[in-house]
C-alpha cells in the first residue's frame, strides 16, 4: 500500500515535501490519495507497481488474473499503411538491419 506519510519522512526536508504535496492537491482528499499530482490516477507508477504486484500474487496462487483489453477497430486506411510497408520490407530483402549508408556528410560518416 502507497501511504504519502512514509514518503515524506523519506525525503531530505519531509516539511518541504509534504507543503509541496499539499500545495498540488490542496482538498482534504488529496491528503490521502494513493497518487500524485503528476501522473494522476490513470497512470500512476505506484497504482500500477501496486497493481503488478497484485496480480502475481493472485497467480503464484493459481487464481485467474482479469485483464481488460480495449477494442481497437483498425481502419482501412491503417491497413493499407501495413500493407505498403510490408511490401516495402520485403522489396528491401526482409532484414531488419542494413548496412550504413554514406550520406557524403564527413562529419557524420566518421562517427
């Protein structure tokens, strides 16, 4: 559990680190949120180290895990895009990596 108490004492100036927590989120609530003013509830780094650390152990004890995966309908317009790409790829010799190539720019050809 995030407790924002143990955070502060962790600081340098634990005074300084908890005025400047409450001067990014003044209301009562914010006191005791399990997040920052920087990332927010959505993306938290805690929320999902915390959340991370759930699902492992809900594993290690062979519960099922629930993970929610948002619909995403691609376009034709994107498929399109992945299809000329592929078909560049492939007219290229289906290699991830290539030799360099000399851009004629000795500064940079050098390096």
């Amino acid at each position: 559990e995030f407790r924002w108490e143990d955070q502060f004492n962790l600081a340098l100036d634990p005074g300084t680190a908890r005025a400047y927590h409450d001067e990014t989120l003044p209301q009562a609530a914010g006191k005791v949120a399990h997040f920052c003013s920087m990332c927010g509830p959505k993306f938290c780094s805690m929320k999902i180290s915390h959340e991370v650390r759930e699902a492992a152990a809900k594993e290690s004890r062979g519960e099922a895990i629930a993970v929610n995966v948002t619909p995403h309908q691609t376009t034709a317009e994107q498929l399109d895009g992945m299809r000329a790409k592929s078909a560049e790829f492939n007219r290229r010799g289906a290699e991830l990596y290539h030799p360099a190539v000399s851009t004629g720019d000795s500064d940079h050809d050098s390096h």
